[in-house]
C-alpha cells in the first residue's frame, strides 16, 4: 500500500478545524485550518511528489516507482498539472524550476519564464490619457507573454532526466484523452471563474458542459484538443510546440483576438540556465531563483535582515517578532519596486542587495517597538552604496525528491486563475497574462498591487518581473534538507520566508510550519495582510506599534514541500487549498 495522503487523510489527531471558506486571490476556493492543528506529514524512505493535485502527484510517484528520477518525476507533474489543474498548470505559461543533482551536488536554476513578443512595447498596456487600461493588461489576448513551460519542461528532461518525452507525457495524454473525475476544488474554481471564461468561445468549449453548465463533483472532464496537443510534443518535442500545427493555432488565436504573438516569437523562444541566488541563515544555506524572479534574491534579503534579531527568543507568531518580519519585507519590497527585472536587460545589483553588511545597515534603521511608514522608506541601496563609499492569481508549486537524492523545486503559472481566460482554439489549453506582471508605467500598480519602474518596463524579448520562489535548502554539511514554494503572486516571497523562518528558526515540522498562520507586507499598499489563526491581541499590539492592519484577514499561498530527515523524506501538502497531495514512492 502506498502512503498516500490527500489534504483530509494526513489530518490526523486535529485538534480543531476553522471551516472558513474564502476565496484566494487566484479565485481558488480555499479552506484555512485552525493553528492548533496538527498534521501528520507523509514519509518515505524512497522518494516523494509533492503538488497541489491528488492525481499529478500520483504520476509524479509512478513514475519514480518506475526507475524515473525526480527531474522525469517533475517533467511529469508538470504535464499532468496542465490536464488536471487548468487554472494554474499550463502550457500556454511560463515559470522556473531548480533542480538539485546530487550526484555533482550542484544546483541549476531553468529559468523558462514568458517573454514579450517581439511586436511589444513599453506603452502598449496604456490608454489616449497615458493611463493603465488594466482590463487590457489582463484580460486581452495582448496579455499574453511568449509561453515557456513546454520549453522548460523538456529543456529539464533532455538534459537532467532519463526517460524519453513520450514516456513522461503518456499519463498526461491519458488523462486528456480519457477523461478524469473533477473534483470539488476544480469544480468550485470553474464556477467562480465561470463569467470570464464565458466570454470566450474556446474557454467555454474547453471548461464547461455543452449547456454552458459548470463540471460538478465526480464529473469526467475530457480534453481532446489537449490530449492532441500534448501528442504532437510527444512525438514532435519541442517543435511539437512551437512550430507546425501548435504554433499555427496560436497564431491563428492572435488573430482571432487581435494579439501579438508571432510564429517568429514562438520559434525564438528560449530557455536560460541562470546561475542560482545563494545565501545564508545561521548554519543553513538556501539556493533560489535569481532574476528575472525576485524572489530568491528577496528571500535571502529578507532573511540577512532577520538574522541580526533572536526571533526564536521573542517567539513565533507574537508582536515583537512580527513586526520585525514586518519592517524586513518593507525593505526588500522598496527595493523590489526600483532595482529588479530581466537581468538581460537591465543590471540588476544581485550581490549588493543580498550582502549581510547592507542587511546589517537595513536592521539598524528598524525600531524593534515601532512601526515606520512605507512613504518614508525608499529603495535603500544608493544611499548605502554611498555611506559604504570607503570599501534595491495562480500560479502552482510542486517537489520532487528521489531515492538518489536529485531535487526539483519548479513554480509556473498562467499568472492569474486561468490566465488571460483565453484558450487557444483547436489546441486545447489556455493562455498566461504574464504581461501584467511589467510595469505597464512607472509607478503605476500591477494586479498584485506591486510597483515597478523602468527596470521592469515592457521591451520586445524581455521578460517580466516575476515573484516566484522554488528554493532549496542545505545542512552545514551541504546536504540538501527542504525543497519548497508557494503560488501568491506578490506574497510568495514572504510565504516561502515563513516556511524557511518556522523549520529553521521556531523549530517546527515541515507540516506544522506549513500550517502555520501566515502574515504579508509589500511595502505599497501599507498595509499588514494576515491570516486567521494570528490572535486579535497581537493584532492590536501590532497596531498600536503604527502598523497598519487589512480589516480581512487573507489565504496567503499553498505550498508544497518536502523535508529530509535522518534517513528518510517528510512532505506536507499546504492545508489551505483542497486537492493537494504529498505521495511517496513505496518500492
Ligand atoms: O510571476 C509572478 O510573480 C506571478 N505571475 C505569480 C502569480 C501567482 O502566484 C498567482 N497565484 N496565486
């Protein structure tokens, strides 16, 4: 029998349960558990799949049973998501995978974000007054970056796995083909997103009953255009993609509804290996994404400025060291908005902003009893950089970790729920909306609320700022310990930096610090997002300390992450959403 937990079965010996359903800001339908409980993380001496669907997972461990390693494990995942999980796994998307050889015991960084078509500009998303037509920016088919995830996925399998394309799409091309059973958290998610995909022929064809009737419970959702799709990147690889039939299709589709995309952009699409962003915490060494994502070099950031404060001393989850976590992320998201972008486009000062000296600097402006305001708080590095003068949704996670010790930590996305809500017509799967994640003006927010200026202003080829954060984690011995992440948009680097902070600095189980209640702070708006579970006393410490505190509390993320242990794997699927699964190999 396989250990095999889905998000109700590892829960328990609960203590309580606080059915408070809410909508994610992805338009997922999520449940929140009380802090109080407890969940039993899934092990396995072998290896384990991690990800926000039962039945992706399930593929991911089959195809570890079956001699694969975790990159095959991944790749499959990955294309079993696109079937399974249409809001978040994709094709028509983009996203970054860190893998872990142990073997060479080297980290590799696959950046396969989105990139601009060639036929972009920095002034596309604006209207006749100069202002953001964010309806444009999100819902149109000029939305749509470049997608990388075919192209990341088998740049992944050609390189680091074992088994042949057609032997890590064969489930997803069942799944397409002959239908799975839908369940609630599709079901719900299909519902709230009903209006949106209604407004396109495809989207609705693809999404909903013949009546225009959402897929309920127990429902079979068959997807042949997918299912013919996903067999010419089995037969064809990469080309299967971005050239012949599929292509065409896209192209047609950009016609269709007045978008950008270019067979000459698809044929340019290209994967970069990037040099991973590493870092420290006390004795443990992290490695994450580095630019065009801010989110490793954010993450290390964020944990340089707490490591100058005894957190486990002051206590999980209470004022004093909220708030510290608080005046970090403040930090590290007023730098966010003025130095990061595409590193090939704009010089991104990665060694500056992740330096403990400028961490240090950043820690003696912040007053362990009081709050500051994000208005008096700028990008910090100029002026350091002179004072220094003698020496700145939906998207879905998944873990794989095989017997042998390889890792993957991949995070991608359509961006939002699904995406721009566009399908491409007669190829089965929907578009991204990516090119919000630009700065459609200088100053001007995008869907998460976040800043940015020129660093991240629209050009051909470019890719968008992204915030996503697949991490991996190392002993002082540099044996890898956790491989983690979370989708959010804007609060995925703050949500993996808690999952980091509860395992290393409070000492928890992976499954008790992913359960944990979260907080969130991006500098603008200023405003602290919370999750329920946070007392109302520390609220009003919090605020009587000048914080500025939502009236709602929020779901912050859903992630999925696998820890090791002496001698075996612990995973623990985030509670927050329904359907997610940890399963581990058993032979
Ligand atoms: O790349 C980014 O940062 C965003 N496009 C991620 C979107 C996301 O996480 C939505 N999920 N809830």
């Amino acid at each position: 029998m396989k250990i095999k937990a889905t998000v109700t079965s590892i829960m328990i010996g609960f203590l309580a349960i606080v059915s408070s359903s809410t909508i994610g800001a992805d338009g997922a339908h999520t449940t929140f558990l009380d802090k109080n409980a407890r969940f039993h993380p899934v092990v396995s001496q072998l290896g384990m799949v991690v990800s926000q669907e039962t039945i992706a997972s399930q593929v991911g461990a089959d195809i570890l049973e079956a001699g694969g390693n975790a990159i095959d494990a991944a790749v499959a995942t990955g294309f079993a998501l696109a079937v399974t999980l249409p809001r978040a796994g994709n094709l028509g998307g983009g996203g970054f995978m860190m893998v872990y050889l142990a073997k060479e015991n080297k980290t590799i960084a696959i950046d396969y974000r989105e990139m601009a078509p060639l036929s972009a500009n920095k002034d596309m998303f604006l209207d006749q007054n100069g202002d953001v037509d964010n309806a444009k920016a999100r819902f149109s088919a000029q939305s749509s970056g470049v997608p990388g995830t075919v192209a990341g996925l088998l740049h992944a399998l050609d390189n680091y796995g074992s088994m042949s394309v057609s032997e890590v799409l064969k489930p997803a091309i069942k799944l397409a083909s002959k239908g799975f059973k839908v369940n609630h958290d599709l079901s719900d998610s299909l519902l709230l997103s009903s209006k949106r995909l209604h407004k396109h022929k495809a989207s609705k064809d693809y999404f909903y009953k013949a009546e225009g009737d959402y897929y309920l419970p127990g429902d079979v959702l068959v997807q042949s255009d997918l299912s013919s799709t996903l067999n010419r990147i089995s037969k064809q690889g990469g080309s299967g993609f971005y050239k012949g039939k599929t292509a065409e299709l896209i192209v047609k589709q950009m016609h269709r509804s007045a978008g950008l995309i270019s067979l000459q952009d698809l044929a340019n699409y290209k994967v970069v290996e990037r040099e991973p962003v590493c870092g420290s915490y006390r004795s443990i060494s992290l490695c994450a994404m580095p630019p065009p994502s801010s989110g490793g070099v954010h993450l290390i950031q964020m944990l340089n400025i707490l490591e100058n404060y005894n957190l486990a001393k002051l206590g999980h989850n209470n004022a004093a060291s909220i708030h510290l976590l608080i005046e970090g992320m403040r930090s590290a998201y007023a730098d966010r908005s003025l130095y990061l972008g595409d590193p090939d486009f704009t010089p991104v000062p990665v060694q500056k902003i992740i330096s403990k000296s400028y961490a240090k600097a950043i820690s003696e402006q912040i007053n362990p009893h009081k709050a500051r305001r994000s208005k008096d708080v700028y990008p910090g590095l100029d002026s350091w950089v002179t004072s220094q003068s003698n020496e700145s949704e939906e998207t879905t996670h998944f873990s794989t970790w095989d017997k042998h010790g390889n890792i993957v930590s991949n995070t991608y996305t359509l961006n939002f729920a699904y995406g721009s809500g566009i399908a491409v017509e007669g190829a089965g799967f929907l578009l991204n909306n990516e090119m919000d994640d630009f700065s459609a003006k200088p100053g001007s927010a995008n869907g998460y609320g976040l800043i940015g200026g020129t660093a991240n202003a629209i050009q051909p080829k470019k890719r968008p700022l992204s915030s996503m954060t697949p991490t991996i984690l190392f002993d002082a011995n540099n044996k890898p310990i956790l491989a983690t992440g979370s989708p959010g948009g804007s609060t995925i680097i703050t949500i993996v930096l808690q999952i980091i902070l509860n395992w290393a600095e409070f000492g928890m189980g992976i499954a008790e610090a992913t359960a944990a209640p979260r907080i969130h702070h991006q500098w603008l708006p200023d405003e602290v997002y919370y999750e329920k579970g946070i007392s109302q006393d520390t609220l009003s410490l919090l605020r009587s300390m000048g914080h500025s505190i939502q009236p709602k509390s929020r779901v912050l993320g859903s992630t999925q992450s696998i820890a090791a242990k002496e001698n075996y794997l612990e995973g623990s699927a985030d509670p927050r959403r329904q359907g997610a699964a940890a399963i581990s190999q058993n032979n």
